[in-house]
C-alpha cells in the first residue's frame, strides 16, 4: 500500500493547473430512501439513491489565476500521490458556486473556492 502525501498533490481547472494550493477537499454523499414496512422489528430501512459530489479548493490568492470564475462551468482534476508512480485522480464537471478571500493582517492573501459536481466524480487509482 502506498503512502499518499498531500505536499505531493495537484489540482487543475480545464486545461490550466492552480497554482498555490494549500488544500482541498471532495466530499462524495449518496440520498437514501426509505423502504420501511410492518414487521421491521421496528427499524427503518433504507435504499441508496441518487449521488452527488463537492468540493473545496483553498490555496494562496494569485490575481493571475483567472480559470476558476463563480457561476462557471470547470472540469476539476485533483491528484494525490507517494512523489512516485502511485496516485489517485478525481475529476469531473462541476460548478463554481461560491469564491471568498480572506486577508489577514499577519497572513498571505487567500482564496477559497467551492464547487457542486453536475454528473459522476471519477476515481481512477494507478
């Protein structure tokens, strides 16, 4: 098993790769439906539905990264590695719905972005 290391992780918006990046995020969830009925023994039952993803992006604010705008449509690819051959992508379509930066007295300028993926988030492990 390969040991993952974020500091060897990369992230691209379209054909253009974000610089600065301190960290992200996926989240993956699935809704459930309920199929509860007499003679449970009392307990819910439940079948998955339909999926969904999102994500967080939040990295070091760079006014030359113009790929990721709010309201646009981006393909996300996120990758993590060992500094090897080893690796997981993510990837798919998504939306940019929020952007905020965040300026401290004391700290570099950031950025923070969040995306809702329209349609599937692919996994691919090599």
């Amino acid at each position: 098993m390969a040991v993952l290391k974020g500091k060897d992780g990369s992230i691209s918006a379209g054909l253009n790769n974000l610089a600065n990046i301190t960290s992200f995020t996926i989240n993956e969830e699935a809704d459930t439906l309920e199929t509860t009925a007499m003679g449970n023994a009392g307990y819910k039952t439940f079948v998955g539905s339909l999926k969904s993803w999102s994500g967080t992006v939040e990295a070091v604010f760079d006014d030359t990264d113009t790929a990721v705008q709010v309201g646009g449509a981006i393909t996300l690819t996120v990758v993590v590695d060992d500094g090897s051959s080893n690796q997981v992508q993510y990837s798919g379509d998504c939306i940019v719905t929020s952007r905020s930066v965040e300026v401290g007295v004391a700290d570099l300028v950031g950025v923070t972005f969040e995306v809702t993926g329209t349609g599937a988030l692919t996994e691919t492990i090599s």
